[in-house]
C-alpha cells in the first residue's frame, strides 16, 4: 500500500507547510520559560489561585512542546514534494521533539563545566539557529529518495533492542514501579538487580547494546529523515530521536556526574531529585516532562518497530497499526504512573 492510499497518512499542500516551519522550533524554544514560569508560579501557590492555574498551564504545556514538534514532523513527512526548506524544518522538527533531554543535557554539561545557568541561553540559541537554518535553506526542490535502509542494520537494530529490553530496560522499569509501594522496597529490588546490572559481564553487555543501539538509531533516523512517510513511521523515527539523546543525557548523569564527579549512589533520591523532589526545585523540574516522555518513548518505540516487522511479514495494516497504537495506550499509562511514583504517589496494601 502506498502512502498515499495509507488511511493514516497526512497530506499537507505546500502553502501549508511554510507556514507551519516554525511551529516546532518555537515551541522547543519556549520550553526552558514554561519550566521557569512554572517554578515561579508553584512558588506562589496555593494562596494564590491565580498562581495555581499559571503553574498548571505552563506544566502542562512543557510537557505538550515534544508532542507538537511530533505532530508537525509528522505533516512535514507527508509532504509530496518538499522544498530543502521543508526538509530542513522536517528534520529539526524531529529535535524539536528531544528538547526536553536536550535541555537536561546542556544543563548537566554546563554545570560539570562550572557555567550554571548558561544552559537556557545555548538551547535559546540552538532553536533560533535552527529557525535561521530554515528560512536560509530556500524553495528549491529537496532531494527525498535516499538509499534503502540498510536491512542487515534494521535487523540487527531490532535484534540489540529486544536483547536491551529483556536484560534491562524492562527490569529498570519494573524497579520503578516498585517505587509505588515504597522507597525500601524499590531499593531492596535495585540492589537485587544489580548484581547483575554492576556485574563484570553485566554492566558492558549493557552498555555496549546501549552504545550500539545509538550508533545505529542514529544511523537509520538520519537516512529515514530524508524519506516520505506515514505518521506511524514518522513516529518511530521522531520517537527514537528523542531516545538518542534521552540515553546520552541518561547515561552521562549516571556514569559522569553521579559516579565520578559527585560519588554518589544512583538510588531513589537521585531519580527524583531528593530531598526536594521533582516538583519544588527549579533543577529538579527539568527531570518531569524528560521522564514522562522518555519511558512513554521508550516503551511505545519498539512497538512501533513491532509494527514494521509485521507488516514485513504479512500483517494487514489495520492490524499492525492496531497493536502499535495499542502499544502506545500502555506505554502512556506506564509512564504516568511511574512519574506519579516519583512524585511521592504511593499505594497500600495493608
């Protein structure tokens, strides 16, 4: 089935997409002031209502910024014939939708680099760049067929990711969820875990799938980024973008800045930024849209990869774009719940 005849593909005519250019990049450039915005209101609450309502719009509009650069990445991939500037707003698009670990990131680095407080200001500039990069890429006709994904890396792609899954991602999530019942409990299951994970064999074994699942990711999505899709591609591509930099953010917080520079453990209070916790400190308020979105991608992304093999093998599309879509429910719930965990939700049995 073509993307055209696809029942989930988008058309967007041309007079549409160069008004929707900036959309993505302003919105990841508005990010690091919602986060400010809501730290400033939450200040001021509850006495004051007012306050309440800003700091719950501007929450919650942090947390919207990657979903609509993915919306409009997604318009950007059903375009017929882009321009070079439309390809190049597609592709920043997809960053767009990794702004939240990207801040994370920058501000991370910055504090190793003893410059606090200049991570606003680089991301400020790196999406007011990209916007210049657009309008600056012209009207000419884009070049859009790019080489056949390499299929021995797509299978080998897929192959380090399920072997990830089962060793570590989906034991790491399932520690979090333990956090519901309790802070004891979590640790108990993390030190468990870790005989394994901190092992000799262990710890390489993960790091060096993690190490080539970004290589390759970032391999495949920028060959992908060239090409014509339907939105659940457009998906797996913006979703493992955001994945790529979620990971580096993840992975040089734990082995850089816990490990070596601060020599502290990675236990509880570190994922939830104690004794302040994730919603009063102004640092700590950077970790809440990252986390949401980062295990919803995490989780939502192999299923998009689920869908593609199935269709490779037959599937009809309904249902292949069924269970993505589905997939995509649960990986949602999973992440609301496990932020609700680190936010201090816990459950009793008693």
């Amino acid at each position: 089935m073509s993307l055209a005849q696809h029942p989930y593909a988008i058309p967007m005519a041309q007079g549409g997409a160069a008004r929707l250019r900036y959309v993505a990049p302003a919105a990841a450039l508005a990010y690091p002031f919602l986060l400010m915005a809501f730290h400033y209101a939450a200040g001021l609450a509850p006495q004051d209502r007012g306050a309440v309502l800003v700091a719950a719009a501007s929450l919650l509009a942090s947390i919207v910024v990657p979903v609509v650069a993915l919306l409009s990445a997604m318009r950007y991939f059903a375009l017929t014939s882009p321009s070079e500037a439309d390809l190049m707003a597609r592709r920043v698009a997809l960053a767009a939708v990794a702004a939240p670990p990207l801040y994370v990131l920058v501000g991370v680095a910055t504090w190793l680099m003893e410059m606090p407080g200049l991570d606003t200001w680089l991301v400020s500039a790196l999406w007011l760049g990209a916007m210049a990069a657009i309008a600056m890429a012209g009207s000419r006709p884009a070049s859009v067929v790019a080489s056949r994904s390499r299929m021995a890396l797509v299978v080998a792609h897929g192959v380090a990711a399920a072997l990830f899954i089962l060793l570590y991602l989906g034991l790491h999530l399932g520690n979090h969820l333990v956090g519901l019942v309790g802070e004891a409990q979590h640790t108990a299951v993390m030190k468990a875990l870790r005989h394994f994970y901190r092992s000799s064999l262990g710890e390489p074994l993960v790091l060096g799938l993690l190490f080539f699942l970004l290589v390759s990711g970032a391999v495949l999505a920028w060959e992908g980024s060239r090409q014509r899709a339907d939105r659940f591609r457009a998906f797996q591509i913006a979703s493992g973008v955001y994945l790529l930099v979620a990971i580096t953010s993840h992975v040089n917080a734990v082995l850089d800045l816990a490990r070596v520079v601060l020599k502290i453990d990675t236990d509880w209070a570190f994922a939830t930024g104690g004794p302040a916790g994730l919603i009063a400190d102004l640092w700590n308020i950077h970790l809440l849209p990252y986390y949401l979105m980062a295990v919803f991608f995490a989780v939502a992304h192999p299923f998009s990869g689920l869908r593609v093999i199935m269709l490779k093998h037959g599937a009809e599309h309904p249902l292949a774009d069924r269970i993505m879509i589905g997939g995509a429910v649960f990986a949602a719930l999973l992440a609301i719940i496990i932020l609700l965990a680190t936010c201090g939700l816990r459950l009793s049995f008693a």
